[in-house]
C-alpha cells in the first residue's frame, strides 16, 4: 500500500505510521531477557535477577528505546517509498485511536524545498583584484625589523619620544578616590604604538627621567572597564627609565636571523612577496566568494525549512556558549542567549547552504581528489613542515569535510563568474590587509 503524504503547509508534512503492537511487544520481552543475564539487584546474584523485577525497574525505558527504534525506522522506510527529502527530525506523536492490535503515530516534518534559481547571466558581481608592490614588502620588512630591535638608555637630558620604551610608575584617581587597575610601577610601554589610550600616550611624550605630571584623562565611553567608561580621571606619572630604539639594518646578516634559505637581501624580498602574495591570494578568494553569495541568495527563490533554521541557530547558540566559557565567564553553559540574535543570520546561512547545494548537484561542481589534495597542499606551503601538514589533513575524515567544503565553494564561485556580469576592481594593498 501506497504511503500516504498529507501537506500540512508549503513544506510540511505529515504520515501516520502504524506498527503491530505484537511485534514491538516481543522486542521489547526479547530486550528485557538480554538485560537480565547482566542487571544487578539487592538480594540476587547477577543473572539470577526475575523478569518481574527487571520488567518493574526497566520495562518502561526499554519499551520507549523500543518505540522509538520502531517508529524511527518506520519513518525512514515511509519517506524513502515516498521519495521525500526530509529536513531535520520529524515530531512523533501517539495517535489515540488505532486499528485493532496496532499503535499508530503521526509524523509530522519538513521536506527540502524546491530551489529555483534565476540566470546568472543577470547577476552582477564585483571582483577584486590586489597587487603586492615594492612599498608593501618595504613596510612589512620594516614590521619584521621592528620585531627585532633593541633599545639603549637616552640621556638624562632629552624627553621622551614616539618610538621610545619608557618605563614608569603611574597612579590615577576618579573625584579623588582611586579605582581598580588605576595604578602601577615599573610599567613599561612604547610610545606612538597604541598600547595607551592616546590622551595618555600624548602626555607622557616630552617627559623626561625623574620628572613628575598630573594631567585630566577622559575614558572612551566604550573603554573596556565598564566602572570608569566616559569617566575623567587624574594621573600622576613618574618617569623612571627611557630607551631609545635601534632597528636592524637590511642586510644580509639580518635575512639570516630570519630563516631564510636565500639567507641575502634579495632572498628576504623574494621569501616576503611570496608569503605576502599567498596571503593576498587568501584574502582575495575570500572577498570575491562572498560577493558571489550575496549575488547567489538574491537570485535564488525558496522556503527556509523552519527545522533548518531552528538548528543552525541552536548551533550558533552552543558556540557562543563556547566562546563565553572559553573567555572564562561563569556558568558558560547555562548562559540565558535569545535565538533572535541569531535568527536573520541563521536564515541566510541555511538559504545560502540550499542555494549552494542546488547549484552543485544541478551542475556537479563536487569537489575533486585532486582538487582537494592541491588545496591542501598550498595551505601546508605557509608551514615549515608542510608535509606533516598535509598528513594532518589527510589523517581526519572531519578536517578533510572542512576541506572539501572549501573547494566546493570555490567550485561554485569560478563557475558563477564565469557567467555572471563581472565588474572587475583592484583593491589597494593596505584596504584588503585591513578589513576584518
């Protein structure tokens, strides 16, 4: 007999499954006989124990693992002879009323919906392109030689300056009374590089060893200590030491303290533009993959699966828990987070994800052995021991479906522009490096 599928909404469902009450009856007196040669009670010794005692303390739990083993692959069978896709768990109910000698249940779930997409000959995508030029190897070079400067002491005669190490001792007080982490000695920091709040930065420059300052301080509004944020503050700083620092020439002494097996100046450029190139490569894939999504969700007509969104939300909630319990907030776990915050996210993920799907089986854009393999491979360049890089992907089923969905959404991205209206950009060096 033919299942039926009644709609319930655009992409509910329901099925009333019924299932002979002999047959989940004997499962579970077959479960129960297993659970008696091992359960333990007062008074009897192990395999011993009588059914009835067993039935009494476990009957319950052992018919409802039963149930739902049944119904669960009652369920399967029904949706597969229907050709359904189902989306996420169905809700199993009890039905009151059954044919004689059977227990019936309702199944109500969601299918996956229908996805249409429109011609992606319409859709406009913005691709960006970025060189990585002289100057950009120069300043990284330069952040490279400022990792490895030192510092000597300047004269007791000549103020502090950017660049400079000063070390001092500082108190601050709020209407007079002083406040938590307000104070310090021996507190070290390099003027110029953002450590301090400007205001503070801003008035230790000058200052030179032995002096002593009172100067107004104002917290941002969003400073990170709610108890003085958009407080004013007073500081007294002390000057104890100023050092000045000294940066390593670009020479080939320097390219070796580096590593570099072209241990030369040239060498050191070529080793730069290779890793800064391989970033930008990075970057540049991610950038132009997410204007090919937003292209792709407004082309795409489809129902969101509620069940879909509900999950992907719970998810989103679990690793900001996570999150939360990783920063060291207390009771982590139990923390009280509102799905809304997460819903008009959660929605475009699972629309996006139905999109993506869609336009992989439709134009089997699955990735590839090779093309997984060569993506690991270029990750694995930016580590000293790529090979063992590669056996760490290659040895997890979990780390290699990270990889594949990579690929594939890379797969999606070449195929959609090369049909899409493209609008070629470059993208300065320094705006790609610094957007989040």
């Amino acid at each position: 007999m033919a299942v039926q599928v009644e709609t319930l909404d655009k992409l509910e469902r329901r099925i009333t499954l019924t299932l002979p009450a002999q047959a989940i009856n004997g499962e579970v007196e077959s479960r129960l006989k297993r659970l008696s040669r091992t359960v333990k009670a007062d008074g009897f010794r192990p395999g011993k124990v009588p059914m009835s005692v067993v039935a009494q303390r476990y009957g319950y739990s052992v018919q409802y693992e039963v149930v739902n083993d049944k119904v669960g692959q009652a369920f399967a069978d029904a949706a597969q002879e229907a050709k359904l896709r189902v989306a996420g768990a169905p809700r199993i109910t009890q039905k009151e009323e059954a044919p004689e000698g059977q227990l019936a249940f309702d199944a109500t779930f969601e299918v996956y919906p229908e996805v249409k997409i429109g011609d992606l000959a319409t859709a406009e995508v913005e691709r960006i392109a970025t060189e990585v030029s002289d100057a950009a190897i120069d300043r990284t070079i330069d952040i490279l030689r400022k990792q490895r400067r030192t510092f000597t002491q300047r004269p007791a005669t000549e103020g502090a300056a950017e660049g400079d190490r000063v070390s001092i001792d500082f108190e601050g007080k709020i209407d007079g009374e002083p406040f938590a982490g307000g104070k310090a000695e021996g507190f070290q920091f390099i003027i110029g590089e953002g450590q301090m709040l400007e205001q503070f930065d801003q008035s230790v420059r000058g200052m030179k060893v032995g002096e002593n300052k009172t100067f107004p301080l104002t917290f941002p509004a969003d400073y990170a200590g709610k108890d003085v944020a958009g407080k004013e503050a007073d500081f007294l700083v002390s000057v104890r030491k100023i050092e000045v620092p000294h940066m390593p020439a670009v020479d080939d002494a320097f390219a070796k303290t580096l590593g570099i097996k072209d241990a030369t100046v040239d060498g050191l450029r070529a080793d730069v533009k290779k890793n800064l190139e391989r970033e930008v490569k990075f970057r540049l894939a991610a950038r132009n993959k997410g204007a090919v999504m937003e292209a792709l969700t407004k082309l795409a007509e489809l129902d969101l699966p509620k069940t879909l969104v509900d999950n992907e939300t719970e998810r989103m909630i679990g690793a900001a828990r996570a999150d939360l319990k990783q920063r060291g907030v207390k009771d982590a776990d139990k923390a009280e987070i509102p799905g809304d915050i997460f819903r008009p996210q959660a929605e475009r993920r699972v629309r996006l994800g139905l999109v993506v799907g869609e336009l992989v089986r439709a134009n089997n854009l699955q990735a590839k052995p090779e093309q997984l393999r060569a993506h690991i491979e270029e990750m694995s360049q930016s580590y000293e021991k790529p090979a063992e890089v590669m056996n760490w992907y290659l040895g997890d089923r979990q780390r290699m479906a990270d990889v594949e969905a990579v690929v594939i959404e890379n797969n999606v991205t070449e195929f959609v522009l090369g049909r899409a209206k493209v609008i070629d950009k470059v993208l300065p060096f320094d705006e790609l490096m610094s957007a989040a």
